[in-house]
C-alpha cells in the first residue's frame, strides 16, 4: 500500500474543518489550477510520512477525526485500501475532493469507509476552464456532484471566492448547478496575496442568491 504523503499534522484546528481533525495531505492533483496555492502539490514525489505512523497515531489518539485532503486524494491508487485500515483503527474520516474520478467516489461513499465528504467547486460550470486544465472532462464533475448529492453521506460543497473570479453571476450559476444540494460553504479567501477578499456584507448577498437552491448554507469566515 502507497500514498503519496505530502503532510501530516496531528492536529488542525482549520476553521473550514468545524472540528478538531488530523489532516493528511496528499501530493498529486489534475486540476492544475491556474490559481493554485501550492503548486508543488499538483506533482507526486513529495512523500514525507509513511502510512504505518498515520494509521498508528489514530490508533492511539483520543480524538479519532482525520481530514484527507490534498491535491486530490482520488489520485493516490491505494486509497480505499488505507481508508479502511483507518476505519478498523476506529477513524472518523472526512476526505476532500475535486471531483474527477466520479467512479471511485462512488466507490468510496458506497464502501462505508468515509463519514463526510467534502467536494470543491472552484466556479460556475461555464467558467471552469478559465481556472483548470483543459484536459479535465466536465462531466466527470457533473457526475461526482449527482454522486454526492444523491447519497446518504453527510457532505458539503465548497467554494473559496476570491472579487477577481466570482461575482454575483458566477454564485447564482454555482447555485442552479448545485440545485437541490444539502450543504454548501462560501469560504472567505484569507490569503493575502494575488487575490482580493469579500467583505463579510457582500458574501452575505452571496447568501441570498443561494438560498433557492441549496437546503444550508454557510460562511466560513476566518479572521
Ligand atoms: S484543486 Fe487545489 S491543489 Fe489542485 S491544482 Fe487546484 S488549487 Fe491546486
């Protein structure tokens, strides 16, 4: 069994997390967004933990939450495999994903490994392409959001909205997109470099546009 682990922390206190997790970050993503934070991550190669100190620290730990997140952790190969090795360790597991492998996150949700799945939604549908690569087929989203939306998991659907990418009519195609969705996060963006942040009374109209579409909403708002 193999990840690609690029970080370990034992313990986050990540506000987008809502809880106290340890946070595993895998290498590897598709997207290769144009706006991506960490570009180092997009590429394996950065293995700096091995599986056997993860698996034995949740054995161990009081808290049994862990967040594996990335890149995408769809990409490693071994992943269902060490997800249930987590799992017979006693985890609570939340995994991250961007949506392009629609068959293993089927397969994952249905296996019963994972407890919350949290997907990100970088833009509307109509302007993906102006953030990720073009070799990314769109269905492949469409379908891991019907996968998600259709399941008995808990989930949440996210977005980080920065003044240059989203704007009012980005959010109401995200809304119709997403249509029918349970949980959807407007995260603030709280980098302060290439991108400018929202203020907390327009991402509150961000609210309003969404409520027809999306059953709970929230503001993850991180100063
Ligand atoms: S999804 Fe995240 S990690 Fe992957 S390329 Fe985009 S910003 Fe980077």
């Amino acid at each position: 069994m193999f990840l690609d682990i690029y970080s370990f922390t034992k313990e986050s206190n990540n506000l987008s997390l809502d809880k106290v997790f340890a946070v595993l970050c895998t290498s590897g993503c598709t997207l290769r967004c144009t706006n991506c934070g960490k570009p180092e991550i997009q590429k394996f190669g950065n293995k700096n933990t091995d599986e056997k100190t993860i698996i034995d620290f949740i054995k161990k730990s009081k808290n049994k939450n862990i967040c594996i997140t990335g890149g995408d952790p769809l990409e490693q190969p071994d992943l269902i495999d060490f997800l249930m090795m987590l799992r017979m360790a006693g985890a609570y597991i939340r995994l991250d994903t961007v949506g392009t492998y629609p068959e293993k996150l089927k397969k994952i949700i249905d296996s019963g490994y994972v407890d919350y799945i949290s997907m990100n939604i970088k833009t509307s549908r109509e302007r993906y392409y102006q953030i990720i690569d073009k070799n990314i087929n769109l269905s492949d989203i469409d379908k891991s959001i019907d996968i998600i939306k259709s399941s008995e998991i808990e989930y949440e659907f996210s977005t980080v909205v920065v003044k240059e990418l989203h704007d009012e009519k980005v959010i109401a195609d995200i809304g119709k997109w997403l249509d029918g969705a349970k949980r959807y996060y407007i995260n603030q963006y709280n980098r302060n470099n290439k991108f400018t942040q929202y203020t907390m009374e327009e991402l509150s109209k961000f609210y309003e546009i969404l409520k027809p579409h999306i059953e709970q909403i929230g503001i993850r708002w991180f100063s």
